[in-house]
C-alpha cells in the first residue's frame, strides 16, 4: 500500500511539473536559440559574487520498473538511502531493527500518512517542489508538501546552545569556495530519514554541502552524524532539477486524501 502512496506522489510531482503556473516565462533564466532553457549554462552568481542557488527545484528522478504500471520515473533514495552509502547503512542493532520493521509493515507509520512534516534528510529526495530565494544572511527553502519552509541562516551566528527540537532543526551555513556547507541540530527524536524508515534519534547532526553545478542541476552532499542510531558517520549525495517556467502550488495533505483509513489493515 505504502509503495501505491509512494507512487501516487511521484506520478503527481510529474504531472504537476508540466501543469503549474501555464504560460509563465521564469526570468533570467538563460535560453536557446529556441526560446528553451539551457540548463547546462553556467551556475548564476549574487551581487557578492556568491553562487545563487535560488530557484524552484525538484529531486531528480530516475526510471524503476515498478509492477504493473511499468516503468516509473521517481527520485533516487526516496525509498531507500542505503543503496547511495558503500556497504549500506551503517545500523545500530535497535536502529536496523526498526528500520525492518517499519518496512515489514509497509511504512504504513510513515509521517506521511500521519500528515507529519519530514525530516529535511526526507526532504532532498521528496518529489514535489521546493523553491529556494538566497538573500544576504539567509537562504529559505519553501517546500510545497504541506506548505513546509525551513531557513538557514548564513549570518555569521553560531548554532544555538540548547535547541529546543524541532522538525527541521536549526540551521547555520557558510561558504567553502563554491559550496554552501550548512550544519543543523536540535531535531526532534524519531523522524524518518527515507521511506523504509531509517531512523534518526535527537543526538543527529546533519550537514549539507550545496553546490549549483551548472544552472540546472543543484547537487548536495549529505552527513549524518547519530551516535545513537549508527556505528560511524555516513554520506549520500543527491541531485536537484531546475523546474524552469514554473512556480509552487499548494499541496495540503489531508486535503481530499482517502488513502490514509485503509493503511492500517494492509
């Protein structure tokens, strides 16, 4: 059932991609002779002669065969990270565990049948859109899953003490050369960090590296440190499409969902 729900959102991040916003040109964004984006013109830059990373983005997916339905574009590592880290991922016994669990029982406790925001481990790979807006001391990232936002802010302020947890954390950046390295505590115990469950305990540090490899493609590079849910430190990398001509759309979750009362008996 879970792998249903699963598919049902990436075939509607595919549907809405070509559908939002009709007939609107996204400004300076670089084109062709044919009036087409030419995603592989160079990363733009800020005033400060920062990479921008500013733009509506989307996972980048890839083609599984999945069951009847046939071969089915969805975002690598949004079901399973462990494939992305050599040797898989590194459990603890409890951890490794539940992960099990949790996929024996068809992710039917997922945060998204719950409604629940996701981790932004989950986030990356999500297939609905996300627009980010870079200013001076803070990049914004909107999620259209539940009208989600995160920020981080690049300021120059250290990461707080004592964070009271939360969904996302607290966020703090700073350029390496052309990467914007980002580190966030203060998260909540027990969020999902992919689709088959891979936990994450209130003891996580998460920190990205984001780089616009080119106009189109945002990639970012992600640790997660978590004593209490793994043996060592371990890193995944995933990429980001420029959804170009386009802009956010709401998506409620519960809004006219009738997948949810039928989970728990599957």
């Amino acid at each position: 059932m879970f792998g249903r729900l699963i598919l049902a959102s990436a075939l509607f991040a595919g549907a809405s991609a070509s559908a939002q916003w009709l007939n609107i040109t996204t400004p300076g964004i670089p084109r062709t002779a044919d009036g087409k984006p030419n995603l592989t013109a160079p990363a733009p830059s800020t005033a400060d002669g920062k990479p921008d990373l500013s733009g509506m983005w989307a996972a980048t997916t890839e083609v599984i065969d999945r069951g009847p339905l046939g071969p089915t574009a969805t975002p690598r590592y949004w079901l399973d990270l462990g494939p992305g880290v050599p040797g898989g991922l590194p459990y603890q016994p409890w951890a490794g565990d539940l992960r099990n669990a949790r996929f024996a029982a068809n992710s039917k406790d997922h945060p998204m049948t719950q409604c629940l925001p996701l981790s932004i481990v989950l986030m990356h790979s999500h297939p609905l859109s996300r627009k980010v807006i870079q200013i001076p001391g803070l990049v914004g990232i909107l999620s259209e899953y539940n009208m989600m936002y995160r920020q981080i802010f690049t300021d120059g302020r250290p990461l707080p003490v004592d964070p009271q947890p939360s969904f996302n954390g607290y966020s703090v950046g700073k350029w390496d050369r052309d990467a914007l390295v980002v580190e966030t505590i203060g998260f909540k115990d027990g969020l999902w960090l992919d689709g088959r469950g891979s936990p994450s305990t209130d003891a996580a540090k998460v920190t990205e590296r984001f780089r616009r490899v080119n106009f189109g493609t945002l990639e970012i590079e992600i640790t997660v440190q978590d004593p209490k849910a793994y043996t060592r430190p371990w890193s995944v990398k995933v990429t980001q499409s420029l959804m170009a001509d386009t802009d956010l759309l709401e998506f409620v979750c519960l809004e006219n969902e009738k997948d949810r009362p039928h989970m728990a008996g599957k």
